[in-house]
C-alpha cells in the first residue's frame, strides 16, 4: 500500500492558490483513476482504491499546511506504512513552472507543510516537487505563493496535472527516471514537442507492407484510453474554470 498526500491549505479561498498545487495533483490522480470518494478522517480528506493493481491512499491534510504532518503521521501509523511507503506532492519554488523532479529525503527547504512532516514521520519519504517558480525576491515569497495561479499559467498547469495524474503508475512502481520523464515528454511546449515526435518517428518507422497494413488487428482499449470527463471537470474546478 502507499499514501500520497497532496499539501495545501483547506478551504474554497486557498483551492486555487499556488501553495495548493500538491491538492490539485491528488485531486487530478483521483479524477483520473476513479478514487474515492473523499471522506473526514486523520484530520484530513482521504480516499482510497487501486492504481494498477496496488492499493492506495490518497490524503489531503485538512490542518493548514504548517501542520501537515499531523494528518500524515497518523495515517501512516494507522496503516503501518513505513516513510518508503509515503509519497508527498508538494510546490517548489526553486524549480520552474511546470518543471517536475521527485527525491526521497533531503531537507524541507523552507516549507512549513515538509517540515512538519519531517517531525512527524522523518524525512525519508519521497517528494514530488512540482515547480511554482520563484518572484525573484524573497520578501514576496509569501505573498506569492498564497495568490492564485494567473491566467497564463493555466497553459501549462492543466497538461501537468493531466500528465501526473496519467502517468502515476510509474511511480508506484518505483519508476522515478521514468515517471519524471513521461511528465516531461507530456508538458513540452507545443512545437518542441512536436519536433521531438517528428525526429522519433523518422528514427523509428519503417514502412509497412500493404499486407501487414491489413492483416493489423485494432488495439485493445485500455484504461488510459478511457474518457477523460472526470479528470477534465476536477482541472477545470481546481483552475476556476467552473
């Protein structure tokens, strides 16, 4: 079993903060595997289910974020789950927007959600740190990351949510290079992207005999093909879309 835990302040006010990105990136994994629903317990929002097989909890501390550990302590305890067992959505402001790096350990540099946990769990969990940017000047940090995400930021917040959410069994599996790599692949800008697919294809392909063309059957549909309507509804709810 693993928890992820997404880290936030609770309450309508803050839902589209940039502080609040770990919510949204719980929300979006929910949305997209069918989890939950929600309910009140270890002072937070938990919900659980299965993501490719494994059993998962999903936690969204409902303490404000400097006391986050609190939930996640008890969590953890409750379930037996060792720090290993536990990985932490979180914004980081040393990291560009959109940018996504994953570590285990470290210290809390700086953020109040990480250091409680630290000193509820120890820090050898794992952390999803998903890039905020930086205002440039340290006494606005706090103003920053407390105002909502702008407009143009909605360009590439929507992609990455839909690629955490998309590609979170690779990370279950314990797959770090591959998951950071896939969400990476998933959030170029457009034209780098399709640049990138172009020189891949042309690697790659090789031309197609008319018989093998026809005798191809149709690929089976998969879960990942599945509609995305919920994921869609949850991005556009957390970006205040409707």
């Amino acid at each position: 079993m693993r928890l992820l835990v997404g880290l936030g302040n609770p309450g309508a006010e803050y839902a589209g903060n940039r502080h609040n990105i770990g919510f949204m990136a719980v929300d979006a994994i929910a949305a997209r595997h069918g989890l939950g629903p929600f309910r009140s317990k270890f002072q937070g929002a938990l919900a659980s289910g299965t993501v490719a097989g494994e059993k998962v909890l999903l936690l969204k501390p409902q303490t404000f974020m400097n006391l986050s550990g609190q939930a996640v302590g008890q969590a953890a305890r409750f379930h037996k789950l060792e720090p290993a067992d536990v990985i932490v959505f979180h914004d980081e402001l040393d990291l560009a927007p959109g940018k996504v790096k994953v570590k285990t350990g470290g210290g809390a540099a700086g953020h109040n959600g990480l250091r409680s946990i630290d000193a509820h769990l120890g820090n050898a969990y794992r952390r999803v740190r998903l890039g905020i940017g930086h205002p440039g000047d340290k006494a606005r940090v706090h103003g920053y990351v407390l105002s909502d995400f702008a407009k143009a930021d909605r360009d590439w917040l929507g992609p990455l949510l839909e690629a955490l959410a998309d590609h979170a069994p690779l990370l279950l599996q314990d797959r770090e290079s591959d998951y950071m790599s896939k969400v990476a692949q998933a959030t170029r800008p457009p034209k780098a992207k399709a640049k990138a697919e172009k020189t891949e294809k042309t690697a790659s392909a090789a031309p197609a005999s008319a018989k093998d063309t026809a005798a191809a059957p149709s690929p089976p549909q998969t879960p990942q093909d599945a509609p995305k309507t919920a994921l869609g509804d949850a991005l556009r709810r957390a970006l205040g879309r409707g």
